[in-house]
C-alpha cells in the first residue's frame, strides 16, 4: 500500500493496530467467546477457560475469503438508495406542507374579507333602516306638534268666546252655542287620543 493510499483511509481505520493497547504487544490470537483478538498476555489475563481460540492469521485469511465483504457492500448500497429516496420524500413533503400552509393563510384572509364585507353591510342596512325610520318618525312628530298647538289656539279663543257667552248671551242663544262649541270640542280627537296613548 502507497502512502499516499493509506492517508486516504477512514481515521478510525489507520487508528486500528497490530498492537495490544493494554499490553502493547503484538496480537496473535482471536477469541471467539469474546469475539476479539488477544495478545498472549490477554490470553493469560481474561481467555483462561476460552475454549474456542485460533491464531489471528486463520481469522483474517477468512474474512479475505468470505462473501461478507461484497454482502456488507450491498447492504451499504441498499442503505443509501433506500436513505435518498426517504430524503427525497421527506422533501417532497416538506415543500407541500409549505404549499398547504399558504393555501390555507390565503383561504383563512378570504374568509375573514367575506365576513368582514358582509358586516359592514348588515350594519350599513340597519343604520339606513333607523335613519329612514326615525327621519319618518320626526317628522310625523313635528305635524303633530303643529297640530296640537293649532288645537291650543282654538281652545284658548273658545274659553275666551264662552266666557263672553255666558255673560251677554241669551238662554236661546247659550242652547245653540254649546252645541256649536262641543261640534269644536270633538274635533280635539286627535289630540286627546294623543294625550292617552290611543293610536290615532
Ligand atoms: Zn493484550
Ligand atoms: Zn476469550
């Protein structure tokens, strides 16, 4: 291997050694209990009753050897296709919510423009119904007050005009002169149905 091969290896790769970290002697066997290799004195230490231990040259001439190498590549390979098209999904999906996000703002700003129009309507038709109502009740309320004090005139010239008659009139004359005054008296109809809440 060049050098310029072996800088171009994964860190934790070149990182790996021959050695035994804890021992720092070179590893000769493989425990297959432990699933690991050893230097002699780890055998000595921790592999005391391991009964399935080989020397490491047989384990690395397998994995030479085995189809784990290629199956490992084609898991790999299956990994990232199946990573990107879930990336790819994902995106998709990202960007629709987006799109549904700002449908549903616009839809919701719509909505509120309907109600809003449809208030300011409703309450310009109200307020054009009271406008028309109370313009036509003012000014029915005015014709009465005009009425009313014609009315008042009359009677204050009727009070004057029996006072006169009963004081220079003759029997005949009162007989005939009340009835003319009380013929006076019923036309203040209006004003006195007005006087006790009839409608007139
Ligand atoms: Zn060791
Ligand atoms: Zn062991």
């Amino acid at each position: 291997m060049s050098a310029e091969d072996y800088h171009q290896l994964p860190t934790f790769i070149k990182e790996i050694s021959s050695q035994c970290k804890e021992h720092q002697e070179r590893f000769e066997r493989y425990c297959y209990f432990h699933v690991c290799l050893c230097c002699v004195q780890c055998i000595t230490d921790k592999h005391q009753k391991c009964q399935d231990i080989k020397p490491r040259s047989v384990i690395l001439n397998q994995v030479k050897s085995s189809a784990s190498v290629p199956l490992f590549e084609k898991d790999l390979k299956n990994l990232k296709r199946n990573l990107d098209k879930a990336l790819k999904y994902m995106k998709k999906r990202i960007s629709a919510n987006n799109t549904k996000k700002t449908e549903a703002v616009d839809e919701i700003r719509h909505m509120t423009k309907l109600i809003d129009d449809f208030l300011n309507e409703l309450e310009q038709t109200i307020l054009d119904d009271l406008e028309s109502k109370h313009s036509k009740l003012k000014s029915e309320m005015v014709i009465l007050v005009q009425q009313m004090e014609q009315r008042a005139v009359q009677i204050n010239q009727l009070q004057v005009e029996f006072t006169k008659m009963t004081q220079y009139a003759t029997d005949l004359q009162m007989y005939v002169g009340l009835k003319e005054m009380r013929k006076l008296h019923q036309s203040n109809k209006i004003y006195r149905r007005f006087k006790t809440g009839r409608p007139i």
